[in-house]
C-alpha cells in the first residue's frame, strides 16, 4: 500500500474519533432552569408547606424546611442527570449535562457536587456571567466538575 494511502487512512480514522459538541446557548439554559423550578422545586415545596406542615406561617417560622426542599431538588436534580443527562427543563430545550473529557453521562456524585457549586456560583454571581466571555460557555461549576452543557443532536 502506498504511504499516502496509508495517511489517509489515519487521517479518516482521527476525524471520526473527534466528538464535536454543539454548545447550548445560555438563555436555554435560563429557560431550563426556570422550567426546573416551576416543575421540580415549587411541588417540593408545596408538599412540604401544605402537607407535611401546617401551612405556610409554619413553613416560613421553620429553619429546617427550605433546608430539606433545597436537599431533595438537589437529589432528584443529581438522580436524573446521572440517569438521563438531563433534568426536565434540560429535556424541554433539549440539552444535556454531559462530562467534558469523554461526553458521557457524570456519576451521581458529582452531579451532586455541581448542585452544591451551582448555589456557590449563583449566590456570588460570577460565575453565572462568566458564559459570556467562552467559546464553550461554561459556568463556574461547569468548570470546578468538568462538565459541559450541549444541545442535543438527533
């Protein structure tokens, strides 16, 4: 076989191992977000407030309460991107929460983890703006878990 036969060989066989990503656009993942909370959190809370206590002065006077709503969104947040990539606001637009390094699903830990670093990078707002100034949009707790969000190509 001849040498540039060869080469091109390789050449082919590289380009089909590069995954490209599509990077979700950052008001889908807003919209993402807000679709989360209205159809994960406020159930959460709902339950909470109206069921398991007596109501919403009760609710408000307690500490422990938004303590345990904010846990179990966090659960079921990091349960459905280790199952599926994405929760469901992400399903809606059609992104998913995948591993940067090899663009499968991440464990549930550290799922659990980006929650944790996602209320850090909201409560100091920083890293919630520092997708305007990357190529691979990624937040602050993209970058501390080694995560990416991209649209999903059918």
């Amino acid at each position: 076989m001849r040498f540039r036969n060869i080469k091109k060989q390789q050449k082919n066989k590289i380009d089909k191992t590069k995954v490209k990503y599509v990077y979700a656009k950052y008001i889908d993942r807003v919209k993402a977000f807000i679709t989360d909370m209205f159809m994960i959190y406020a159930p959460i809370l709902y339950i909470t407030a109206y069921i398991i206590m007596d109501g919403k002065d009760d609710f408000q006077s307690s500490e422990i309460a938004p303590l345990l709503g904010i846990t179990l969104y966090g659960f079921i947040y990091a349960l459905l991107l280790s199952k599926f990539g994405h929760t469901l606001g992400k399903k809606a637009y059609e992104i998913k929460v995948v591993d940067a390094k090899t663009g499968e699903y991440i464990s549930f830990f550290k799922a659990a983890f980006r929650f944790i670093a996602f209320l850090f990078t909201a409560a100091t707002l920083l890293g919630l703006i520092m997708p305007f100034y990357r190529k691979d949009k990624k937040a602050l707790h993209d970058l501390l878990c080694g995560t990416i969000v991209v649209s999903e190509i059918k």
